[in-house]
C-alpha cells in the first residue's frame, strides 16, 4: 500500500509517498480501506519531531482520524463485518491506503455525514465528549466557555453543548470567525484581540462567571479563567498553547471550590472530594503549515491518497462537518461508546 512518511524531522518538504507493506490485524482489530483522513495539529507537531512518540505497536505513519471501508475483520471482532463503512480513531496510520484499527476505536457514521466529511468526527467528538460531559459534566442551564471557537474542537464544543441545553461562549481572534461561531449556536462571542474576555463574561453573567471552560492556551490564560468561573465551577485543559509555566493566585480554587484538570496530562486538582466551499488537490504539507498558524478556521481537511500523484503531493478537500442543531436528533453513550444520531 501507499502511505506518507517522514524522512526526519521538519517543514512540509520531509513528507514522502512511499510503497510499504500492508497492516496486519490483530483479533481485535478491523482492516480500514482508507477514503479520507483529517489533518490534525498533533500530526505537524509529529512531523517536526516535537509530538510525544506513539505507544508501543502504534503504526509508525502519521494520521489520527480517519474514515473507509472495513476490508477484514479480527477474530474476537463481533460489532463490524466486511463492507461496513465507518470513522476511527488512530494510534496512527490513518494517511496511508489501509490501516490497521482496534475495534473500540471504530465509530458508525451518522446519517446525513458523507463517508470523506466523517473523517473530521472521532477526534473532535471523542474529546469533547470525554471531556466536556464526561468529566467536566457540563449540564442543561449550565454556562460553557470554549476558546478557540472557530477551531475543529470549538465548532463541535459550540453545537454539542447548545444542543444540550448550555449557554455558549466563545472566544475567537476576529469577527469573520465570531459569525461563524454564532451560526454554529454560540450565545456570546468574544474578540480576544480587542476585548477583555473576563470582562465581557462577568457583564454577560452578572458577576457570576461560567461554569465549565474549555481550554487550549494553558499558562497565558490560567489566571483568568480561574477569575472567571463560577462557584464549583471546573476548568478543563487540553493543550499549553500559550505557554506551561506560569503563577496564579489559588486562593480562588478554594473560595469558589473550583476544579482545574488537565486532560492530557493527567493532572488533578480537587480543592474537595458546517459545510465549507469545496477546494481542489494541493500540497498536504502547505496545509498543515496554515493549520498551525491558525488558518484554517472552522475547517477539517479530508486527505485523499491518490497513487497517479508525485511523492508529498495529495487531493484534500477542505470541509467543515456542520452538525446542525435542526438536524441534531441525539448523542447517547452506551459502554463507553458515543453514538450520534442525526435526523436526514
């Protein structure tokens, strides 16, 4: 099969399309025929040597998410057969013609989502959905504060939380992608570069603050989320984008008996116990570059592997799957399992 690989660590110019070996599956692993695979940040980060390195047995190419056809089944695999088509999440693999798949990380896909657009699910619905709901038991009535709204994570955080029955606010650098935000449902956007959020929260909650943050920047904005949640209020880290070190006034955590986790890491602290214009074949590596500098707003990029195409040269489209609140029937888990259901 075709895949992408890295020569060594660097620009876009180290990604290569080499001919490598088929994957073999385990018996608890599918086979996936590979139609699209979404470019995440964690991928450029790979690509230039900065990612943490997979597990043990991951595949050692790049690619998180993805959406195919099951080619083959392990032994102990009951739930899929042959011919179904569906979306994953990876331990890698997913920018190659096949990849190798544990069951449990296999997900239907929702009606209404076409087999490339669903490539863009797993990652942003799994960790939002993990830690949002699941951890951060965010509920009907409650207040949500993502940042990064136009981001992958922030467009699904902003219809899952809406749809749920939260009040949403958003954080975003400029009003182009406020109004993206807002189509999406967000109740109150915030441009960052020329207003002070905790400001804009506090007058839009009377003082109260919200009660559940959703953030990516780390360090930079520790102190002010802390300033603007409300009373049990739970602060969710999953990413250090502006920074890991940083000094903050925790006399707060107590007063408020505010929680701030941070995913990833693992790291505790309990104080008590939409569809985008479609663009033709371009250079997979130019892309991640615009990714990581924050262009790519409200966008996920299916990568389409074509074997007529010279080495680092792949068809994407860029979409944005758009779950809308009117098409939204229900999210429901089941043993640990998120199921979407939309209504055609």
């Amino acid at each position: 099969m075709k895949t992408i690989v890295i020569s060594a660590p660097g620009g876009p110019e180290v990604l290569h399309l080499l001919e490598v070996e088929d994957p073999e599956i385990q018996d608890d692993e599918v086979l996936i025929k590979v139609a699209a695979a979404a470019l995440n940040r964690a991928d450029t980060f790979r690509r230039k040597g900065l990612h943490t390195p997979p597990p043990a047995g991951s595949s050692p190419y790049l690619g998180i998410e993805c959406s195919g056809t099951i080619l083959a089944v392990g032994k102990k695999v009951s739930r899929w057969k042959i011919g179904d088509q569906v979306c994953a999440l990876l331990n890698g693999g997913g920018y190659s013609e096949k990849v190798a798949v544990p069951a449990g990380q296999v997900l239907p896909i929702p009606p209404g989502v076409s087999l490339e657009d669903a490539a863009s699910l797993p990652e942003v619905a799994c960790t939002v959905w993990s830690t949002v709901f699941m951890i951060g038991r965010l509920s009907p009535a409650e207040t949500f504060l993502v940042h990064g709204g136009s981001s992958g994570i922030g467009t699904f955080a902003i219809q899952i939380a809406k749809y749920r029955g939260a009040r949403v606010f958003v954080t975003a650098g400029n009003d182009e992608k406020l109004a993206a935000c807002k189509n999406l449902g967000a109740d109150v956007g915030i441009n960052y570069k020329t207003e002070d959020f905790v400001a804009r929260v506090k007058e839009e909650t009377d003082g109260k603050g919200v009660d559940v943050i959703l953030d990516h920047i780390g360090a930079d904005y520790l102190q002010r989320n802390l300033d603007i949640l409300n009373v049990d209020g739970r602060l969710l880290l999953i990413s250090m984008m502006g920074g890991a070190v940083t000094e903050v006034n925790i006399s707060c955590l107590l007063a408020r008996r505010l929680t701030v986790q941070v995913i990833e890491g693992q790291l505790k602290i309990f104080p008590i116990p939409m569809a985008a214009p479609v663009h033709d074949s371009t250079k997979l590596g130019s892309s991640g570059c615009s990714l990581v500098q924050g262009k790519q707003s409200a966008q996920a990029l299916s990568v389409i592997l074509d074997s007529q195409v010279e080495p680092a040269i792949l068809k994407f489209k860029t979409r944005m799957t758009q779950v809308n609140s009117g098409q939204l029937s229900s999210y429901q888990k089941e043993n640990n399992e998120f199921t979407m259901t939309l209504r055609a």
